[in-house]
C-alpha cells in the first residue's frame, strides 16, 4: 500500500532508488522497501503518461482504478498525481 509517508521518501530522493539505498536511514527502510519504491515509480510513469494524453480511454481508467487501488486515501493518490506533474515539467 501506498502512503503519503512513502510518497515523501520517494519525492525526497527524486525517484532515485540507488540515492535512497545509499543515504537512506533505518527508518525509512524498515517502512518502506523496494518492492514499494517499484509500486510508486510504476504507478508515476503510468499517470505521466495518462497527463500527457498518449493513453486510450480504457487504460486511462485502469490506471485510475490502480491509482485508487493501491494509496491509502484520496489525499495520497492526489500527492502521487503531484509527483507525476513535476516529472513531466
């Protein structure tokens, strides 16, 4: 499951997964792991492309229904749209 907690470790890195196991603390590793950082960056690339239009309509609303899916509330999957907003510009 995805939290605004994970969210904000990821952001804090820049998606960089090699960063974060580099410079991450113990904290942040006992509350998230790789198979969550995978989850976010995928779910990223997916709603990047959903902004950017390249997707078809029933994909899009895949990727809406994973989006809701997979964050713990409205709030998380809005900070993970966020994400993938500063990606894109």
């Amino acid at each position: 499951m995805i939290t605004q907690y994970k969210l904000e470790i990821y952001k804090r890195y820049n998606g960089d997964l090699d960063g974060w196991c580099l410079l991450g603390d113990d904290t942040e590793k006992t509350l998230m792991n790789e198979q969550d950082w995978f989850e976010i960056q995928e779910l990223v690339q997916k709603v990047i492309l959903l902004k950017q239009g390249v997707v078809s309509q029933a994909f899009a609303q895949k990727i809406n229904q994973a989006v809701q899916i997979q964050t713990d509330h409205a709030e998380t999957a809005n900070l993970l749209k966020e994400l993938a907003e500063l990606s894109v510009s």
